[in-house]
C-alpha cells in the first residue's frame, strides 16, 4: 500500500479545492472547463486520457493506466457536475474551496469532486510508481449526473466501447460508516431505488366556488392523495438489505441472526430492524430501504385571480422510488387502484427507471472487506441500498456491477450536517486521505499482477 505522505496530502487537498473552485452548476454544467484542469495533471504523469464532448460544454474524461491485459479493466467513476448551491446560509462563498482547520468548504467537496480527486491521484500514483498489474485501471470523470447522466454515464455506457468492457466499477453512494451499538459497520451500496414519478388527475364540470359539491376535482384529488397513507407501499426485502440486516445481527450473535432472518422471511421489517440493533430513529431513517414509496411533491388546481370559480382540473405531481424488481407498470397499476376511478395516475415526462443491485456477494466486496479488516480493526463492510440514485443505472442493465464505495470515518463532534446537496456542504479532510488510502489499496489488490 502506498502512503499517504505529506506530499500526496497536499496534492489531494490542492486538487480537490481547484475542482470545487470550478462552478459546474447543472443546469448547465459546464463540465469542459473541469476536463481542462484535469486533462494535464493526469498526462504529465503518465496517464493515457481522452475527452468525451457529448454536447457544447459537456464534458466527460476518460483516463487509462494499463495493466498486462490478463483480466478485464476496473473503472473508478465520479461526475464533475453538482447541484445548485443558492446564496443564502453559506459560512464561506460555496465555490471558494475554502480550507478552514480540518474541513474544505463548498460544493460539490461530498458530492462528487473527492471521488474525483481521490480517483485522479490514484491513477496518477499507479503511473509514476509503475505498479505491475493484471488489468487496466479506467478513470471516467463525467457529465450531467444530478440530471440523469444523459450527457455523460448514460452516453457513455450506451456508445464508449472502453466504458462497456470494465468488468466492474467503482462508485459513489456508499462507504460510510454506520454505528450499530458499539460496532462499526462500512456500507459498500450495491443496489439502488429506482425512480418513477405521475401525474395525478381529476376532473369535473367548473363553477361558483360558492356552490361546492361532492364531485370538486380538488376533492377527489385530495381523497385520493388521502389513501396513500405515509407513501410507503407494502414491505419487500432485496438481497442487498437481507445480507446487510443478517450480517449486522451475526456480528453480535449467531442467535441473533437466525431471529432477524425468521422476521425478514415473515415480512416484519419494523422488528427485523429493531432485532439487528437499530434505533427507533435509526429503524425510521432506514425504512425506506425496505418499500416501494410515493410522496407528493407539488400540487396545481385553478389560480390566486380566480379564487370563487371551482376548477375543473386538479393535479398532483408525485415522486416514487422503486426497489429493484419493480416496474414502471405494476407501480402505476398500484397507485391506479389507490387514486380511485376519477382520478387518473399516468407517467410524468417518461421519467422511469429501474431499481437495480449487482451481487452483494463478489470478488470485489471480498476485496474491500480485505482491506477494511486490514485497516480498520474490528469494523466490518456490509452490502447496503440507496434511496436515491446514481449513475449505476446505466451501467448494471448493460452487465456492468457497480459497488458504491468512497469510506468515510465517523467525523467529529460537530461536523455532521454539511453533507451532499447541504448548504455549508463541507469534507473533513482526515475522510479525503483516508478514503485516498484504502481505495489504492482496494485497486491494486484488485488488479494485482500474479
């Protein structure tokens, strides 16, 4: 394993402040000018790279450092594109970088510009020290993530023969660090919700708001809306979520393990929770992980200038989240039976996509459960989901197994709350060299040369 020496602190921290400094807001992105500060760290090192322009200003970087060829590439994945920072709250201007003690200050230092850095070193590192290895590492750098990677990931998987052949990649979404009792558990995420938002539609005769009648288009939206509930819709457990409850029970006994299995073959998902170790609190922050669900999000009906006049039309716009195995169809027949026979639930602007999970079980979870026994006493890695989603969803239909994995210590007292998409989005640095750290030892274990 190669150290984490002063001057590869100080390159990382240098780096990733530079990214954060260049504003790839989506919309529009503007990409290209990270490619352009990339491009000649990496090729003065050594490193092959080629860009992507997938549309004026979209940028995508693909860098190489080649191995003998003996097994299929890994690629190392993260996009260059953050979310809106707005104005107000910011301790320091959001696209300064500011280093202030142990934290880097501003957007896009969590979501994703560390994974950028952290990949951009690695690779660098590999080329300057010549480490013999078995297969290529691949750096994708990409575009429009926050907005569903139509100009980058899901470009790429679809047309860059280079991105198609990777035996599995290495991406955002997981690695932090989940305390259940007095046991430290590592997330690595190999499933993800999938996403599928409707429209919600009444409709009934106009007229004066001053005659209300049962049949209102806003009344029988609002009844149904009503039946959603909490919008968590039935109970179904993945294998991600299985192994990861079922490891987490066995870490403190095999009894315990054996009851948290019988409640998850029974549909108790509440008591499996509970059982494993969690919190209520805990258990309420990770239900979601275990159910399709559904949440309004906004509401039109009629307008301010016509407040006496019933509207005919009322809609609601709700965002759903699917486990893997679910469909945009069998969703949608669901809600269909919960809105009613006046109200019409349809797909909202063809915006679906599958759930997906790659095998919680691999030749790489047993590479990072290496690793994170050999530098982490006595903490664990544990398969886990997310209830959103990332660019794997281009990548795990087309035979690519995509594993979520930038670690992450506990951080201070203090440091919690300026994580992705926050005002006050921060990285403690300690995180950026430890994450540094184990994923070159994750990579060149990986792709060792016999």
């Amino acid at each position: 394993m190669l150290p984490v020496t002063g001057e590869y602190r100080e390159r990382l921290v240098a780096t990733l402040r530079d990214l954060v400094r260049i504003d790839t807001t989506n919309p529009p992105g503007n990409e290209m000018a990270c490619v352009a500060y990339l491009q000649p760290l990496l090729t003065q090192a050594g490193v092959e790279t080629r860009v992507v322009e997938t549309a004026p200003g979209r940028g995508n970087l693909i860098a190489r450092v080649r191995g003998s060829g003996a097994e299929r590439p890994l690629m190392l994945m993260g996009h260059l594109d953050v979310v809106a920072a707005g104005e107000q709250g910011w301790k320091y201007p959001p696209f300064e970088g500011v280093v202030d003690g142990e934290y880097l200050w501003g957007r896009g230092s969590t979501d994703n510009k560390q994974m950028i850095a952290i990949s951009a070193m690695i690779l660098m590192a590999l080329s300057q020290a010549r480490v013999p290895l078995s297969r290529d590492v691949v750096f994708a750098a990409t575009a429009d993530e926050e907005h569903s990677g139509r100009w980058g990931m899901g470009w790429l998987a679809r047309h860059d023969p280079e991105i198609q052949n990777v035996a599995c990649a290495i991406n955002e979404g997981g690695g932090d660090a989940l305390q259940v009792g007095d046991r430290l558990f590592y997330t690595c995420q190999t499933a993800e919700k999938g996403i599928c938002r409707t429209v919600w539609t009444a409709r009934s005769a106009s007229g004066h708001a001053s005659r209300p009648r049962a049949d209102m288009s806003t009344i029988q939206l609002a009844g149904a809306l009503s039946r959603l509930g909490d919008g968590y819709l039935g109970g179904r457990v993945i294998d991600t979520m299985r192994s990861a409850l079922i490891g987490i029970a066995e870490a403190f006994s095999r009894n315990r393990a054996a009851r948290v299995s019988q409640m998850l073959e029974q549909g108790a998902i509440e008591r499996a929770l509970s059982e494993a170790g969690f919190s209520a609190a805990e258990a309420s922050r990770h239900r979601a992980l275990f159910y399709d669900t559904v949440s309004p999000t906004v509401l039109r009906a009629g307008g301010t200038d016509r407040l006496n006049v019933i509207p005919d039309k009322a809609e609601a716009y709700l965002d759903g989240r699917l486990l893997p195995g679910e469909t945009s169809r069998g969703f949608i027949a669901r809600l269909q039976l919960l809105a009613g026979e006046h109200v019409t639930v349809e797909l909202y602007d063809d915006d679906y996509s599958p759930g997906q999970e790659s095998p919680p079980d691999s030749a790489m979870m047993r590479t990072i459960r290496a690793v994170i026994g050999d530098q982490c006493s006595g903490a664990e890695v544990i398969p886990w989901q997310c209830a959103g989603s990332t660019d794997a969803k281009h990548l795990i239909p087309r035979g690519v197994p995509v594993y979520g994995f930038i670690p992450s210590m506990p951080v201070p007292e203090g440091g919690e709350g300026g994580g992705a998409h926050a005002v006050n989005e921060r990285l403690w640095l300690e995180n950026l060299y430890f994450g540094y750290r184990v994923l070159y030892d994750v990579v060149t274990r990986f792709c060792a040369a016999a």
